[in-house]
C-alpha cells in the first residue's frame, strides 16, 4: 500500500510539474526576457501602494512614490533601512515618475504634471502644468522621449476616448513646458494583440518607459494584464500577456542602462508590494 501512496504522489508532483511548464509556455515574452522568471524583491511598508519608479544609477537609487502623499522615496533592493524622502506636494492620487535626464516629473491621474524642484534637499517643492483638455480622464502611464524632448501621458480613461475604441495619448513639450492641446497620436485597440481576451476590452495602461537599447516603448497595462511594445511614433509592435502569479497589480516600470527591466507590483491585503528584476539577455528569445 505504501509503494501505491508513493508512486502515486510521484505522479501527481510530476503531473503538476508538466501542467505548470504546459502554461508558462502560453505566457509569451519579448526578445530578451522569461516574463515567468523573475528575481522578487519586496517593498517595504511606506511603500505598499507604490504607483511609479525610476531606475536612477543603480538598484540602491530608485525613486518611487506612493499615489497618496506628495512624496517622492529613495529605494534599494536589498536595504533593511527605511527609504528616505522628500515631499513635493499636497496628498493627491499620483501615479507615474519621469526622469529626464535633467528633470523629475510626477504625474497625477487628472494629468496634472508635477516639475519637482530641488529633489534630494530640505527644500523639495514643485510647479504644477495642467493638461488642457475637458472632460472626465485618467492616467496613470508616462514616458520620456529624448529624440523629441517630449513627455508622454497615456490615458487610462478620457471621456475623449469615449466610444472611440481607442486610447489617447498627449505630449507635454519639455522646451516649453506646455502641453499640445490635441493628442499627440491614439493607441488602437484594434491593433493592440491579446486585448479582446484580457479583463477589459478597452487599454487601460498604468505604467511606461523606453528602452534604452531597443529605443522602444514598453506599456504595462495592469487591468488588461498586458505588456505592449510600440515604436517611437506609437505603433504597435508586439504584446504579452502577464501571469497573476508574478504580476498581482504592476503600476511601475523602468530600465537599467544594459537592459534589465524592473517593474513593481502594488501591494494589497493579501500580497506585498514588490519590484521584479527581469535581466536582459538580447541574444535569447
């Protein structure tokens, strides 16, 4: 009876073993990456609604915020200290961090803009730019583009899309510090692979940021549980469905200068927030 048990238990860890490889085959990734692998650092408890991040010289230099308290944190991976940092605004939903090269940026979800002066010192403080346009939106999505010396917000959802079938996207010209009031360009949803089949058939991004190799734009949408891939001028180039077990609720996105990718997962009353390390090997498929 116990070589029954036991042979039996051999087949049910091997059975489990074929079905877990049989599904992370369905989950794709691009060029470079295994989406399934990830390394898992955990976020400490300031930062459990952690909405942005930016890789800033190192792992012990991200900057992150939190989508509360006006306040922008110095992250390490590997730290045991609390994350230091410095407040810029009043509290409000922000959720989206933009580094330049010269500038911080910090986005709220009315498409508020946030220059953030003076980071790193006691005297922190920001200059607001509003987004000219009416109507109800949301966005959690931005990006720099340093060809055109343009910051990008993405719509979550604008009344503007309403019906549309598309997603907006605005550009906020860095030279002038202005928004164009007309979008930039649109987002198909039409040519988006894989939204019919995920949670909403409408994309929804929450976090963005180029690649400093492949100079292209890569999108995580959080609700559609997709990463998508677009060129410079908005096309899009490919898509990749996110598993739940690694990405609960992805709302950050940045890129090391050689290529790896780390994005960060909110936290909720039943997981931690964390920030996965995805390396960056261009020669592997």
């Amino acid at each position: 009876m116990k070589v029954i048990k036991y042979y039996a238990l051999l087949l049910l860890f091997f059975s489990c073993q074929a079905l877990g490889e049989k599904q992370d085959k369905t989950y794709s990734s691009p060029r470079g990456y295994q989406l399934t692998k990830p390394e898992r650092f955990k976020v400490r408890e300031s930062l459990q609604e952690i909405s942005g991040l930016v890789y800033n010289g190192d792992e012990n230099n991200f900057i992150a915020n939190n989508d509360e308290q006006g306040k922008l944190f110095r992250v390490g991976l590997r730290t045991t200290s609390p994350y230091p940092s410095w407040k810029f605004g009043k509290g409000g939903d922000y959720e989206e961090v933009v580094h330049t090269g010269k500038d911080w940026l910090v986005l709220k979800s009315n498409g508020t803009l946030y220059q953030v002066l003076h980071l790193f010192t006691d005297t922190t403080e920001s200059v607001t730019y509003h987004l000219p346009v009416r109507g109800k939106k949301e966005f959690e999505a931005a990006y720099y583009d340093a060809g055109k010396n343009t910051t990008f917000v993405i719509c979550k959802n604008c009344e503007a899309d309403k019906g549309q079938k598309a997603t907006s996207v605005y550009a906020f010209r860095m030279d002038s510090m202005r928004y164009d009031s007309a979008a930039a360009f649109r987002f198909m949803n039409s040519d988006i692979p894989g939204l019919q089949e995920s949670p909403s058939k409408h994309f929804r991004p929450s976090a963005a940021a180029v690649h400093p190799l492949e100079n292209r734009v890569y999108i995580i949408a959080s609700i559609n549980r997709l990463l998508v891939i677009t060129d410079l001028s908005g096309k899009v180039l490919e898509s990749h469905p996110l598993r739940r077990k690694h990405f609960n609720q992805p709302e950050g996105i940045t890129f090391a200068p050689n290529g790896d990718m780390y994005i960060s997962n909110e936290g909720d009353e039943e997981n931690t927030a964390d920030i996965l390390k995805f390396k960056y090997n261009p020669h592997s498929r």
